[in-house]
C-alpha cells in the first residue's frame, strides 16, 4: 500500500525514521519529502483549563502517572524513583513535603496483562516500602483523568520510545509540567527545561527531575503556564485542520502528476489520489 501511495503521513519524527528502518526495501518511497508528519491533535474545548493561582496554594498535589495497566508503559521505573526521592527527601531536606504518588489509568478485569501488572506493581511498592504513600486508581472516569490532570504537581510519563504519546499533551494543556524519557513522541512534544524535563530511562534520573519540581512550586506553575500555551498554539484542532487540509491539497496535487505521467506513458495504475 505505501509503495503505492502518492503521500504519507505519520504522527511523529520517531515514527518516520521507525517505518524507513523496517521497511528498508521502501527507501524511495520512504524519502521524507513523501512522509511527512501530521502531529494528533487534542479537542480544546473539552479539555480544562488550569488554575495556577489554585496549585500554588495547594500543598498536596500529587506526582501523577497515567498510563494503561501494561508492562511496556514501563510505570515500575516510577516505583522505584520514588522511593529514591523519598529517601534522598528525607535525608537532605526533612522539611520538603513529600507529595503523595498517584498510579492511574485504563484497567480491563477481563485482560490478563492489565490484572498482572497492577497486582505487580503493588508488589513492588509494598517492597519499596511506599505503599503509604502511593495511591492505584484504575479504569479512571474522564472526569477523574481530568482532575486528576490539572491538580497534578508534575505528570511523570514513563513509557520509552513512544510513538507519540497524547498523555504529555493533555497535561501540559491542562497546566502541568511533565517528565518523560528523552525518546519517542515526548522528545518532539516536550521543551526540555521549559514544559517539563526529559530524562534518560533510569530510576536516578527521573527522581532528580522530580526533586526539582517537589523543592519549587512555582517552577512547577511556570513550566504548567509555558506547557498550557505551549500546546493551545501547536496542538489544538484548529491547527490540525490547518495542517491536514494542506496534507490533502499536497496529495490530490501530486495524484494529478501521477496519473498524468502514468496517461503519458500509456500503463499504470489511476485510482485518483492514494
């Protein structure tokens, strides 16, 4: 079908140079002038809208991961990050708040992936000795992944070389920093040190971010401020329509080469744009 096609779109750089690596044959096909990026978009309007005023007053917003209930996720590396903050915490500034550790997400009884892994991570918080202080929330309604979303101190997303990945989006709009690994999707979609940090995938790492965010709410508020706009310019449907009507005008232009050329030469295929 792509060797056929007169443009391609994929929702990310990383996802570009992951369909030339596997379809190596394609190289042609594959050249970046006919695969070009479309980023998702997220509906605005049904989103909510921070209150920073709110979360600099607050004193126990939470650390909030969310995530399907999935190994790949890669959540476990949160576990033990925390624990890692909490005695490192403890140790160098007793008097920094801990804020409690929020694990939520998409939970089916009926898959047996999504049973396993929260019984595991369980597991490993009850070694780690944080039970007392992280909270297991799955299947969230929408209305609780929105609270959930917009109260947070900071979103830590876990998951190594995502595609994409709409979670840091959703945060930052709704006004709160996130800290992801410096690969995948969030490498394009995060501004290091602006809207949140990107890290390498290692427990170390992601406390020290963490630490960072824990010991300065206001550079929590201030990332969530440059995120919020951050993502109202770049991701909004607006921008979308924008840009995939352009994608569409860029097709339908290049089917008309084609075919013209396939006329001119008197074979091929003309199944209008593909």
């Amino acid at each position: 079908t792509m060797r056929y096609a007169d443009l391609i779109l994929v929702n990310s750089n990383f996802t570009r140079q992951e369909v030339q690596r596997v379809f190596p044959s394609l190289e042609e096909e594959l050249e970046e002038e006919n695969l070009k990026i479309l980023y998702p978009p997220i509906d605005l309007t049904k989103f909510v809208v921070p209150n920073f005023d709110e979360k600099m007053l607050q004193k126990q917003n939470p650390i909030v991961s969310l995530n399907r209930f999935e190994r790949k996720k890669n959540v476990g590396i949160l576990l033990h990050a925390y624990a890692l903050l909490r005695s490192n915490l403890r140790s160098e500034k007793p008097e920094v708040h801990i804020p409690p550790l929020i694990i939520a997400g998409g939970y089916d009884p009926r898959n047996i992936e999504n049973v396993q892994h929260l019984s595991e991570l369980k597991a490993l918080a009850s070694k780690l000795q944080i039970m007392d202080k992280v909270q297991f929330q799955p299947n969230v309604a929408d209305t609780q992944r929105s609270y959930l979303l917009k109260n947070a101190l900071c979103v830590v997303y876990t998951p190594n070389r995502e595609h994409f990945g709409i979670v840091p989006i959703e945060s930052m709009y709704a006004g709160s920093p996130v800290i992801a690994v410096n690969s995948g999707g969030p490498k394009e979609t995060i501004l290091d040190g602006k809207t949140g940090f990107l890290v390498e995938n290692d427990d170390v790492a992601f406390m020290e971010a963490m630490k960072k965010i824990v010991c300065n709410v206001s550079l929590a508020v201030d990332m969530g401020k440059n995120g919020h706009e951050y993502v109202r310019e770049k991701f909004g449907m607006e921008k979308f329509r924008l840009s995939w009507c352009k994608m569409v005008m860029e097709a339908l232009k290049r089917g008309e080469v084609r075919k013209r050329r396939e006329r001119e030469s008197g074979g091929g295929y003309d199944v209008g744009v593909r």
